[in-house]
C-alpha cells in the first residue's frame, strides 16, 4: 500500500514538474512541532516539542493555485502514562500507570495543494506520506527501540504567508490517519498529531 501511495504521487509530481519546469521556485524551510498521539492506552498526555527542517518547491498550475512538494526531516512524540495491563497474581491490584516518552523521527513527503485566498495568504492542504527513520520509547531508565511502524500516511491542513523578499510562515495541523506505532507493542493504534509552526525562504 505505502509503496503504491508513493509511486502515485511521485508520478503526478514527475509530470507536473516536467509540464511547469520553467516556473518551479525552490526554497528551504523549519520550524517547531508541538506533538502528541491519540490512544487509548496512553493517558496523561503532554505535547513534546519537536522540530521541521527540509526543503520546498512551488509549482503554478494557475492563476491562484500550487502544488507544492516538500521533503522534511521532522520529529514527532509524546510524553504521557501507559496503562499496563499486567497483574502479578489473581485478585492482586492492578499495575498504576507509568510514564512514558515516545519519539519518532520521520522523513515526511508532503504534496499539497496551496490555493490563494487573498494577496500573500493562502490555505494549503493535502496529504503526507511519512518514512519512519528511527523511534524510542522510554520508561524511566528502561529505552526500547523498533516500536514505531515503518510508514505513516497523514492529512496536513494549514495557512501560510508570504512577505516581501521571498520570506514566508506556515502555521498547520498535521494529523494521522494510520497507526504510528506497532499493533503488538498497544492493543490500539495510536496516531500522530501535531501543530506546526515555521519559517521559510523562496528563493
């Protein structure tokens, strides 16, 4: 599935790109991530901070609208309490939650369609198609590694604006739509989420 989602949309990409070569701008761009997941199992839950960093491109299919690919490096988590289900023995107390620190760090390919609103705003919107790099999952002393799924697919929702000499922000909600993590490490299927925040440069 992530392999056909890929092939996809590195197709559209390839053939927009060769339709508009003479218009493509370029740029680069980073920023803050304020994290968290959704689960049942995870309670107590805090946003971690975390960051962006990548590049961009802009590609005019019209008089107000873009397509614009991304490739990030981008780091996602939480900080929370898992309930365990664990009991030492028959009728015993059940197990208090522990803390918890989960972090994943992905390289995100989003393809988004910006449209313009009015002068220098815009809404961008569209999917992400999200490459696990490396995870960890931490319990006080104790790391675990390899609990992270290799691939996410997520929706990306946000609004950008454009200032003189090329600079821009972005302020966006990032959401997953599959599990982030492994189906045999939580009984549920715990998703990403997000609020990021950034700066960037057209050149």
């Amino acid at each position: 599935m992530k392999k056909t989602f890929l092939i996809i949309s590195l197709s559209i990409l390839t053939l927009t790109i060769v339709h508009s070569q003479e218009k493509i701008q370029f740029g680069v761009k980073g920023g803050i991530n304020f994290t968290s997941m959704t689960s049942d199992f995870l309670i107590d839950k805090d946003y971690k901070t975390g960051f962006h960093i990548g590049v961009i491109s802009e590609i005019p299919i019209g008089n107000k609208f873009v397509l614009q690919p991304e490739i990030l490096y981008s780091t996602q988590g939480t900080d929370g309490k898992v309930i365990l289900d664990a009991i030492p023995y028959p009728g015993a107390p059940g197990v208090p939650p522990h803390p918890v620190t989960i972090e994943l760090s992905y390289l995100q390919i989003p393809v988004l369609a910006k449209i313009q609103i009015v002068e220098n705003f815009s809404l961008e919107i569209g999917p992400s198609f999200n490459f696990l790099i490396k995870d960890k999952e931490t319990f006080g002393t104790t790391s675990i590694k390899d609990v992270g799924e290799n691939f996410e697919f997520s929706g990306v929702v946000g609004i950008s604006y454009r200032l003189k000499g090329g600079v821009f922000g972005v302020l966006r909600y990032v959401n997953g739509f599959t599990a982030a993590l492994k189906r045999n490490h939580y009984d549920d299927t715990p998703k990403n989420s997000s609020f990021n925040l950034g700066l960037g440069y057209m050149f």
